[in-house]
C-alpha cells in the first residue's frame, strides 16, 4: 500500500513538472541539431526554417551541425538530450534507411523519438558530365547495359540520399555501375563538374542552378510528375522507369519523452514557418516542395517514417550494404 501511494505520489509529481515545462516553454533559444555539414541541403532547410520558427516561438532557433556516419552520430545525441524541447532533430529519409544500412545503431527510429512532423520533400535529378555520350534517356539505357560497371555512378558516401538513389536506379534497369562515394554532396558535383565520374542522382536544392545553365547534362527528375521550375524535364517514370520514386523528405524529432504540449507547440511553429512567404518563395525556387496539412504532424510523420523503412529495407538488404 504504502509503495503504491508512493509511486502515485511520484507520477503526480513528474506531471506537475511535466505540465510546469511546457507552460514556460520556450524561456531560452532551441537548437535545431542537423547531421550533416554547414551548406548542404538538410542544412540549407534548417536555416531557411529557424528563423521564422524562432519569430513563432518568440526564442532564437540555433542550427547546431552534429556531422558523421550518415546522419546517425546526430540522432543519437537527439535521443540522449532532455527530453523538454530545447534540442530537436531535423533529418532527411536517412531516418528510414539507417536500420536496414547500420549492423549497429545506437538509436531506435520507432522509439526513441517523438514526432514534430514532415517538414520539406525535395525532388532529386539524375545528372551526367556535361561530355557524357548518351543524349536521352533512351540512349542512357542502351549504353549502360553495353557498358556496365565501365560507368561511374558518383554519390555523397555510404547511405546518403545520393547514394540510396543509384541503388534504386541500378536495380529497375537491373545493370550494376561502378559506384563512387565521395565524402559530402560538394565533391561528388564537384567532380562531375569536371568530368572525373559519369553520373550523379543528387537533389534539386543542389541541382537546379547547374542545370539550369548547362554546365551537366539531365536525363530526368525522380518525381511522378514534372517539377515546374524544370518544365521540359520529363519524368524517369515516364521515360519507361515505371513506379521510380525518390523523393528526400525531411522530418522534425524531438528526444523520447518531451511532453506533448512542447511537441505542439513546436508543431505549431513548425507549420507558421513552412506558411512564411520568404520560405514558401525559397523551396519554389528550388523545387522543393511543401508537405500537406496531414503529413506536417506528429501522427504523419511516424506513419510515413513507418512506410519509409518498410521501403527501403528490402532495397538495402538485397544491394548488400552494411555500415558498421
């Protein structure tokens, strides 16, 4: 009797503070932690958004860069920060990818978080040297299957979305290609630029400016339908490529146990961000686009993430990919 009040004594108090937190919550800045480096598209996001969530939340919004092994270094500190709002997690579709792609992860996407909401889905192109002899998509697929692993299929390392997506790639026109990892989606371009390496799928918020003057060459965007700032690029799918896919959606975390006023209140700021003007201009411009009502929140973003990793699973498992 007496160990029952006393855990009833201890629940009502853990309440109370719970309730007390997210009452005055935010009375200092929040730290947005982001997994990859200063200047690359999650982090270009981050920055877009932290603004206008800080004006919402009346607390500066801080961009903290937590960078390594493929985003996963960043979402275990999330998952080891208090749990009172103060440190959330932005992150790309590597959140679905890493339990299929990691032997061992410090971290359980389906449990160690809870969920703020989808945030950006950024289209992804596929791009070649500018001297690269097929003209069409037709012709890509001609001389790839005469050519095989005599190609080059650059990417930003083990696991990246880059990376992910030549998997997709290889294995609907069933030819493997000599892969190419890179450290970071900056020396990937940079040597497709110059003509060291062959191919790159790589997304729009990097992309668009090259192709837009001609320095690479498209054979197509990833999308189901075409993107408006890239009118007369068609589709992979339908170039033939039927049901290809690929689309970077990001997702915003919070560390297991923030209580659900924070998550809300972070929700809401969240979607004022993604309605601001100057953000809405910026992803246009960059063929980003915004997701619906439903999927900014805390229910869409874990069923999504649920549908993610049921996706990419099998895909990861059948290229034989492992990271230690």
């Amino acid at each position: 009797m007496k160990r029952t009040i006393q855990l009833a004594l201890a629940a009502t108090a853990l309440a109370a503070a719970s309730a007390a937190t997210a009452q005055g919550f935010p009375s200092k800045p929040v730290s947005i932690i982001v997994p990859f480096a200063a200047g690359g598209p999650t982090d270009v996001v981050a920055r877009l958004i932290a603004v206008p969530m800080g004006k919402a939340l009346g607390q500066t919004v801080i961009v903290d860069n937590a960078v390594g092994a493929g985003g996963t270094i960043a979402a275990a500190k999330t998952a080891r920060a208090p749990h009172d709002g103060y440190t959330i997690f932005l992150h790309h579709m590597g959140m679905s990818t890493a339990p299929a792609l990691y032997r061992k992860l410090a971290f359980d996407p389906l449990k160690d978080f809870e969920y703020i909401g989808q945030v950006v889905d950024v289209p992804m192109t596929l791009l070649a040297r500018k001297d690269f002899p097929p003209n069409n998509f037709k012709e890509l697929q001609a001389y790839l299957k005469a050519n095989g692993n005599k190609v080059t299929l650059a990417n930003a390392g083990l696991g990246a979305v880059s990376h992910l997506c030549g998997l997709l790639f290889m294995s609907q026109i069933g030819v493997e290609l000599t892969t190419v990892p890179y450290k970071g989606t900056g020396p990937a371009m940079n040597d497709l630029l110059g003509g060291q390496v062959d191919l790159l799928c790589d997304q729009t918020t990097q992309t668009v400016p090259f192709i837009k003057d001609g320095r690479v060459k498209i054979y197509g965007v990833t999308t189901h339908n075409r993107l408006a700032s890239l009118p007369d690029v068609p589709t992979l799918d339908e170039q033939g490529l039927k049901g290809f896919e690929v689309k970077v959606w990001h997702g915003m975390y919070a560390p297991k146990g923030t209580p659900r006023e924070v998550i809300d209140k972070l929700n809401a700021a969240l979607k004022t961000a993604m309605a601001d003007p100057m953000v809405t201009r910026r992803l246009a411009e960059l063929s980003s686009d915004i997701p619906s009502a439903d999927k900014m929140t805390p229910e869409g973003l874990r069923s999504h993430l649920q549908a993610e990793i049921a996706k990419w699973g099998p895909v990861i498992k059948k290229a034989g990919i492992y990271a230690d």
